[in-house]
C-alpha cells in the first residue's frame, strides 16, 4: 500500500482539470463500513440479532443477459411496502451524506466505502450486483463456464462507451469498450500492468492462470474475452461485482486516474467542492436504456455522526448510514412509524475485530500471552461500550452463515459467561510470565470508533496486568506499519468486500495474502485453501472452512470483538436503495429513484 502524490484537484462543470486528487490509497478513512456475505451454506443458524441474511448458493453462470439469483435474498428493516401499479420516475436528485473527498478515480486501489462511493457512480464493472445477493452481467452482455469449470467466457455489450466531457481530453473518450480493454483491466486489478495489486479484488490471481502467455485472459474477438483458471473457482463472479474491479481503457494507468475518471458508468461528474459536495450527473451515453433514473446524485461531506444524523432528521440529505444515537433513537422510531423514513440494517462484514497481536517477536510470540489477552476481553461490555449494542457475536467466518451459530461463539473461552472465571485465569497466565506486570503501546487508527476500541480494551487489559499506552496514528501510517506486522499490539477491526471464505483466508490469513497484517504463515492454511475453493457442495465447503477457522483459533492472532450492524436510512419517497452482498456496489445507484419526481 503506498501513497499517492498528495495534490488538489480542481472542478469546473461537466469538466475535470488536469489534476490529481489528494489522498493515499490504502484503505481509506474508516475501515468499518458495511459489508455483507456473498454466499451462504444451506442449514445456517439464525443470527441472534435480526440482520438481514445476504447470501445464498455460489451463482450459477449464465449465457443470456438475464441474472443469477442466489437465495435467499434479504429482507429489509421497516422498508415501505411497495404500490401494485407503481413504476420507477425517471428525474430528480438524491442527496447523501459520506465522509470523504476521493483519494483518486484509480477505483481498483480505494479501498474504503468513503471512497467508492464515489468511483462506483462513474465505472462499470464485467458483472453487478444489484441487489440482495443477485449477479447479473453489467459491461458483460452474458458469461458462461465450461464444463470442467476452468474457463469463463465473457462476451460484452456492444454499446458500452467510455464517458466524455473530461479534461484533459483523451482519444478513448466516447469510444467503444473491447475485450482488451477488459484484458488491461484485470491486469491492473492483479497487479501484473506494473500498477499496485488491488487489495479488494488483486486476490483472483490465486485463481487466475497468470503463468500462461496472456496471464490467463484471453482475447478472443473485439467482445470476447475468456477467462483461463488453475482450477474450478465458481467465487470468481463474487470478486468481479465488487466496485473495486472497474474497467478502464486499455493503457489507462493509476498515475493517469491520479487526474480524472476513465469509466462507462452510470453517473458522470458534474462538479465539486473539496470537502463539502460532489455533484454527479446521468450519463448521456450510458449503455443500458431508461438508466439511470435520477438526474443526479449529490454526495455532501460530514464528519461525526452528531452533525450526519442532524442533517439527515432535517431532510438536508436524503440518505444516509449509522446507528441512531440514544438521544436520537426514539425520533427515529417515531419517523418509522410514522411511514416517513425506512431503516435497513445490515452487517457490515467488519472482520477480523478485535485486538491484534504480532506472533512474529516478544511477547506475543508466546501463545499463553495471546490466550491471556483473549480471556480478559468482556465481549459483552464490549458490544455495550464500543458498538452501543449494535453488533452480533463473530469469530472470523460470518456469524450462523459459513461461521459457527451464535451459541457455539458463546461458549467459547473469552465470550462464555460468567467471565470472572477467565479474567482470573488471564492474571495468572500473566503473573507467572511477568510478576512485575508488562508495558506495552498500543497502535490506534485515529478515525472512527477504533480510539474508543483501543481505551476499552486498554482498560481489560489492565485488569489482568498487561498496561498499555495508546499511539495514536493516521490511516496511512497504520496500515503501512500493519502490512509490514510492524507493529506489538493493534486495536483494529478490517471490513471484508465478498464476506466469503476464500477472501477470509486467502487476503488474512494465507502466507503472503494482500491484507495478512498477522505474519501468520501456516501449511494447514495455505494447502486447505485452494481445496476448500475448489469445492462446490456448500455444506463439505463450510465443514472445511470452519476447520481452518479452528486453526486460526488455534494460533490465536486475534482476540476478535463482536462485529457491528449498522443501518441505510433513507426517506420514504428514495425507493429501491439496495442492500447488497457487497456494500462497494450498492452505490452504483442506477436502479434508485424517487417517487416524488
């Protein structure tokens, strides 16, 4: 993860000058944004929280335009119902509150929902995911599997043209998207064009036949391109929604994306105020029909949930994202109830959480200390201080999907109660390795929740005899401390793109994964991997991965926290706004609309 020339850009109407966005691309502001699972294994045990569940079956490729629906798809929290004879408006603006100007429009490299929020509006990816846990072809016109499962074929649209109405000019502006435009992109995305590997899709290189001549993409025609891999992966269509993998013209570099956009998407940008609003417009030129419905999208930039929730009860925005806060709730739930406004919880996929401890070097290379820390964490004061009651018990697989139910979590050294019984054992491991106790500096990302975190923990930890003192740190130097495991003892909680197992293990816990801030390096991992990838019957594919779960456990890297829900509020005249398998697409935007229009 490296940074990118810190420089400001400058707007006009319909134009973007020739200069670069401000920002590193890492993982952005604030790492805990919402995600959800892609796939879920039949027979899961029901959350003990009522979060809608995101996933179902891997999708089955298909060779028309129409989609894949894997079940089940979620419900919605106080969603409107529906009218019988009403039809999507075209026009109108929607206005949301986020967080962040954008790091740069090199969508492959932004990692944080703060900043696809933005991409996500102006790129097109191969395929989408419109809604619930739905995979339907996007730039593809349709895509099919060969029978042994190894090769995919994706034959694009005809008609998909890159945006116009740029600066500085560029020769592919309004021309025709081709298969070797796709070619380039995933060779960006894997990292194999010279520019950085993505960090939420570069992981299809494990997958992907990159030691063949063409890196395993081959051109067939001008709309065709087949996709060679090393073995069945039917998870590659969970990779390819995520907003991350977004298609640029071939030749089209990060250094390039540093100064204006290069998509097909639905919205355009319009203009901007740095640090206030960002301002989208429809397409003209957009590919598919009728889309998008809404004249336009403002984001409006805040910080702190005080001033977001205010706004949003004021109707200065539309939509918006978070937790009511206590003095707030009871407006909320008076707004619901009333018809004006709907919530949509969901999970948000913010896992590993919890305490992180390098294993690498003293003293955390001692598993005693790391099964000590993981007996002091009060998990239930946890979720009532930090997460003010808005999570679920989790390990590291998704809680009753792919993961263990909520009872067997519960059962579990550090998570059972009464918790006095592993608080003493904690002190006593700690007393017999330190009598004189132990110091210790905490790193703390300094956005978000995570210096609250980081004080609660602290606080635990000092029941038992371990003292800490908190450094405070901004993004950019944390994850590149993290990246390096240069670091004793972390209070972080990293948000998965596809929630599935093979970007669990593969990016946190595989031997040289993108996101493996552990150092763990482990044979059970990384030969259990591709295996358990390769399977196709779900249940035999959960059995395996709750076994490299187990190891995982066992080494103990992380003493994982709870995992916090959150909400999409929305006014009721926004309809259709998405709850996803994967939250860096549900800000496509192309299917909202507003019935007041």
């Amino acid at each position: 993860m490296t940074k990118l020339v810190s420089r400001l850009p400058v707007f006009i109407p319909s134009l973007i000058v020739a200069v670069g966005l401000l920002g590193a691309v890492a993982c952005g502001a604030q790492e805990a944004a919402p995600t959800a699972t892609a796939t879920t294994p039949p027979q899961a045990t029901a959350t003990s929280t009522p979060v809608p569940t995101v996933g179902g079956p891997a999708p089955t490729p298909t060779t028309s335009t129409g989609g894949v629906v894997a079940t089940p798809t979620p419900t919605a929290t106080a969603t409107p119902a529906p009218v019988a004879a009403e039809k999507p408006k075209r026009g109108g603006i929607v206005k949301q509150s986020t967080g962040e100007d954008p790091p740069s429009w090199d969508g492959p490299t932004v990692p944080s929902s703060a900043h696809s929020v933005h991409t996500s509006k102006v790129y097109s990816n191969l395929l989408w995911n419109p809604r619930g846990s739905e995979i339907v072809p996007d730039a593809a016109e349709s895509y099919s599997v060969s029978g042994d499962g190894k090769v995919w074929t994706f034959k694009l649209r005809p008609n998909v043209k890159f945006q116009t109405g740029y600066k500085p000019a560029h020769p592919r502006d309004g021309t025709t998207m081709t298969s070797r435009d796709v070619k380039w992109s995933l060779e960006k995305i894997m990292g194999l064009s010279g520019d950085l590997l993505s960090v939420r899709c570069g992981w299809m290189k494990e997958f992907i036949d990159i030691d063949r001549p063409d890196n395993g993409l081959e051109v067939v025609d001008e709309l065709t391109l087949n996709v060679h891999l090393i073995q069945p992966f039917p998870g590659l269509a969970d990779i390819l929604v995520v907003g991350n993998c977004s298609l640029v013209p071939d030749g089209i570099t990060t250094k390039d994306l540093q100064q204006r956009p290069y998509g097909a998407g639905a919205f355009r940008v319009k203009s901007f105020q740095r640090g206030a609003i960002w301002q989208y417009e429809r397409n003209p030129d957009y590919f598919k029909p009728g889309l998008p419905y809404l004249d336009g999208w403002d984001l409006v930039l805040m910080d702190g949930t005080a001033i977001v929730q205010a706004a949003f009860l004021t109707g200065k925005v539309d939509l918006s994202a978070g937790n009511p806060t206590e003095d707030n709730k009871s407006t909320f739930d008076a707004r619901v109830k009333a018809g004006a406004i709907y919530m949509q919880r969901y999970g948000t996929g913010c896992r590993p959480a919890g305490i992180y401890m390098n294993s690498l070097k003293p003293p955390f290379n001692n598993l005693k200390l790391r099964q000590a820390v993981n007996l002091a964490l009060d998990r239930k004061a946890w979720s009532k201080v930090v997460n003010n009651g808005y999570d679920e018990p989790t390990l590291f697989l998704d809680t009753g999907g792919w993961g263990r139910s909520v009872d067997e979590i519960l059962k579990l050294p550090g998570w059972r109660e009464p918790h006095d019984a592993d608080v003493a054992e904690a002190k006593k491991i700690v007393s017999e390795l330190y009598p004189s106790g132990l110091d210790l500096k905490m790193m703390v990302r300094n956005t978000g929740t995570y210096p609250l975190g980081a004080e609660f923990a602290s606080g635990e930890l000092k029941k038992i005899g371990i003292n800490t003192t908190l450094e405070l740190q901004d993004s950019n130097k944390v994850l590149d401390r993290a990246l390096k495991v240069d670091y004793i003892i972390w209070n972080y909680w990293a948000c998965q793109t596809t929630g599935t197992p093979e970007e669990l293990f593969g990016s946190y816990f595989s031997s040289g994964g993108s996101r493996n801030y552990y150092g763990v390096s482990d044979p059970r991992i990384d030969n259990g991997y591709l295996d358990m990838a390769a399977t196709s019957d779900p249940a035999q594919r959960r059995q395996k991965a709750i076994a490299m779960e187990q190891v995982i456990l066992d080494l103990l890297p992380v003493a994982s926290a709870p995992v916090s829900t959150s909400f999409r509020n929305a006014y009721s005249y926004v309809r259709d706004v998405p709850i996803t398998t994967t939250f860096y697409n549900w800000d496509k935007g192309e299917l909202v609309w507003r019935s007041d229009a």
